[in-house]
C-alpha cells in the first residue's frame, strides 16, 4: 500500500512540473519534458521498458535549383506542390506536363535546353501577352494543369506544339518551326566585344567595366578581373584590328547555383542559349569538332598570335563558331566563352595586312 501511494506521489509531481513548464519559453519546457521523463522512471521503479526500436527517417536531399523549378513550374499552372527544393513525385509529373507542353518527351526530368525554356516563359523582362491556357499535344492532359494555370492569373504564353488531328483542319498542314539562326547583324558579344566587328582600344573599353591587368602581345589582348567570389580572363585576338576571337573564362570561388547561372545566362543571351548545347556554327564539321571543348578551338591563336601559318589553318578548318560552356550539374564552377568567325582573318589575308602583310625590310637587309 506504501509502495502504491509512493509511486501516485511521483506521477503527480513528474505532471505537476511538466504542465506548469509548458508555459514557459523554449529552454523551460526542455527543462519540464526532462523532468517528466525522471517521473516517469520513478513509476516504472525496477520494471524496464522494452526498448523501442527507433526509425530512421530518410531525408531527401534540397537543392536550390529545385526549389526555383518548382517556383516556375508552378507559376505555369504544373503543380508541383509547395516548392521546398525536394524533388518528388509531385515535382516530376509536373515536369512531364510541361515537358509535353513544349513538345519535348516526358521523361520527367529536365535538361539544359529545356530548363533554358522554362526561364524564358517565366522571366519578367518578358512582354506581357495575353494569358492563354498552356497547349498540350496528345494524349491531353485534364483539369489540375488547365485550372491551375487559370488561378495563377500569369500572363504567359505557352509555346504550340502539334495538336491530334481532330483539332485542326485536315487542309492545313502542320508549320515547321523555323531553323535557329544567329543574327549577322547582332552577334552575341562580350562586354560590347564582337567578332566581324574593328575596335582600336580593347584595352580601354575592358578597363573601363573593371577589368584590371592587361597585356598586349602583337594582335593579342589579355585582361583579367579577380574578386572575392570569382576570377576571370578575357582574351581578345584581332587582324588588322578587326576581332575575329573573343574568349572568357570565369572560375567561380565557391560553386554557384545553376538556377541563378542560367537566368544570367538566359538573359544576356536570348538566342544563343536556344541552340542544341548553347552552341551555334554554320560549320557543322567545326561544330562536333568543338562540341564541350571550346577551349581547343583558339588554343594555337593564344599560344602565336602573329603566326600567320597558323591563323590560315584555323580559318580554314572553322568558319564560325558561338559557345556558351557551364561546367557543372546541380551547381557551376565555372563557365568559358568562345565566339569566333574566320571573316576578319580572311579578309586581313586577302587585304595582305596584320599577320599577313608582306614587308620589303628583309630584302633591304639583304647584302649580296
């Protein structure tokens, strides 16, 4: 009988102190769920619990990257759930539906070019347009996506694709979309560097956006610009002062998101970043040659610039070529550039001038 009143005794007091200290801040009801817990011994006196077996919970891992997709996705009507950066079931048919609303095969994982898309629908530097509901080819898919994208109010349009049969007319044939073309008059550029293009003072114009150390060798420009967060170089290779190569190479200190990257990307270069591998030349020998291994292309340039021999070689084994390189998954570590077109050479060998200009010096040298 003493032994039960005892034990009654503890129990209320373990819950007397645990219930008071439910009240309190953070640290005290730590301090109460401890006191509980010695209570509760007391009770049990010489009786052991059977352990419980504890059950480990697998945590997916976040990434930023993820948690920006979901933003977007949703943002287009695919649900994709709360966006917290875990890639899920949800998440992965949303990606389907748009993958199919792009035309693209719902694998329900998404690579560059069509991350590259998604940006684009959804970047605010974007004209506003009418909101229309997102156009699916076949099979069609039902009202979460359709009534989704109403809600949102976005004003977004979606690219079309095919649609089944009984939705057009039979005498109309299906438009082909136009082939992906880098505008001669508007080549992509580098700090307001462009191939085909004379400039006299390259070191100038980069000291003046903050590159600091630079060197002239020749028909050759080197600058280079270190922060805290990165270090880049900037090469610039010309023939009588017509650029005919331009190269950047950036190195990231820590690791960047690849979200954050592609935006940039995105919007610096609208048509460039549209192409198979962010990569565009009229040269398709010169294009596979090339292909995730831009740096070789100027690599001989670099080395000799004013080797004539050489600059013949590359102007005819490459007409042109456009590349924008990110080297890696989830985050970047780094990114290089390589815009190049054979014009200011070819013309600087026919115009017998830069590399290629004759000199009667040597034969003035000459005693017989």
């Amino acid at each position: 009988m003493r032994k039960t009143t005892k034990l009654t005794s503890a129990l209320c007091l373990s819950l007397a102190i645990s219930t008071s200290s439910a009240s309190a801040g953070s640290e005290d009801f730590i301090f109460g769920l401890g006191a509980g817990i010695i209570g509760s011994a007391i009770v049990n006196g010489a009786q052991k619990a059977q352990p419980q077996p504890r059950t480990k919970k697998r945590r997916r891992s976040y990434s930023a990257q993820t948690q920006d997709i979901q933003m977007r996705l949703n943002m287009l009507g695919f649900d994709a759930g709360t966006p917290d950066g875990v890639s899920g079931r949800r998440t992965r048919q949303a990606i389907r539906h748009f993958q199919i609303s792009i035309g693209a095969y719902a694998s329900g994982k998404l690579d560059n070019r069509q991350i590259a898309r998604l940006y684009e629908l959804t970047s605010p530097q974007q004209p506003v347009a009418t909101a229309v509901a997102p156009v699916v080819a076949a099979p069609v898919i039902t009202a979460p996506t359709a009534s989704a994208a109403t809600t949102q109010q976005i004003n977004i349009t979606m690219p079309a694709v095919a649609v089944a049969p009984s939705a057009a007319s039979e005498s109309e044939a299906p438009a082909e979309p136009e082939p992906l073309a880098l505008d001669p008059a508007n080549l992509p550029s580098i700090h307001g560097l462009t191939v085909e293009r004379f400039e006299h003072d390259v070191m100038g114009l980069l000291k003046k956006v903050g590159y600091q150390d630079c060197v002239v060798e020749a028909t050759k420009t080197v600058c280079t610009l270190e922060k805290d967060t990165l270090f880049e170089t900037i090469s610039v290779l010309t023939q009588d002062e017509n650029i005919y190569g331009l190269q950047r190479e950036v190195s990231f200190t820590n690791p960047a998101p690849r979200a954050a990257v592609m935006g940039k990307l995105l919007n610096a270069y609208p048509v460039l970043t549209h192409f198979e591998n962010m990569t565009a030349s009229e040269d398709k020998t010169c294009r596979i040659t090339y292909l995730n291994n831009s740096g070789e292309l100027l690599k001989e340039a670099l080395a000799t610039p004013a080797y004539a021999e050489a600059l013949r070689q590359l102007a005819d084994n490459c007409t042109d070529y456009h590349s924008l390189e990110v080297f890696g998954e989830d985050t970047v570590s780094g990114l290089r550039f390589v815009f190049y077109s054979s014009k200011p050479i070819k013309d600087a060998i026919e115009s017998r001038k830069g590399a290629f200009q004759i000199s009667s010096k040597s034969a003035q040298d000459l005693t017989l």
